[in-house]
C-alpha cells in the first residue's frame, strides 16, 4: 500500500532538485541557495522518511525528544549553579595576612 509520506517523498525530492537546478542557472550566484535548498530538502525527506507512521508511536518519538530536551536544560542550569556557587565561594573567604 502506498502512503501518503511515500508519494510525497518520491515526487518533493526530485522536483526540489529541478527548482534548485533552476535557480543554481537562472540567478548569479544561485548555486549557493541551489545547495542549500538541496540540503534542506534532503534532511526534510529523511526526517519524514524515518518518523513512525503510527500516531501513538510517533507521539512517543517527540515525547522522547522532549524530555531529552527537558534533561539537557536541567543540566546545563545545574552547571551554571555550580560554577557560580563555587565563585561566590572564592569571593567570600577573606586572605589570610
């Protein structure tokens, strides 16, 4: 059976690459957006390409992706306190002399 994702992905590359050929020729210095677009378009085909088709599934790919998210910032927050205690720390203890 043929999805939805699978015409979409068949039809979008080939005709992103044609436009991106088009404006590469048309335009001086298009072959810089041509690769770009080409770029882009390549990692949209694969994301869409790899994420479940199942609703439930899917939901929990970006659930996933959302707590790594969460976890990241958490951590990055913790070492920010962190380093910031440990300065204060220095600033508070007197010379001795």
């Amino acid at each position: 059976m043929i999805t939805f994702r699978r015409i979409l992905t068949w039809t979008a590359t080939p005709a992103g690459v044609g436009a991106a050929l088009l404006v590469g020729r048309t335009y001086p210095g298009g072959w810089g957006v041509a690769a770009l677009v080409a770029v882009a378009g390549a990692v949209i085909s694969t994301i869409a390409a790899l994420l479940p088709q199942e609703s439930e599934h899917r939901r929990d790919v970006w659930r996933a992706w959302f707590h790594h998210r969460e976890r990241m910032a958490r951590l990055r927050l913790a070492a920010v306190e962190a380093r910031s205690g440990s300065t204060r720390r220095a600033d508070d203890h007197e010379p001795s002399g």
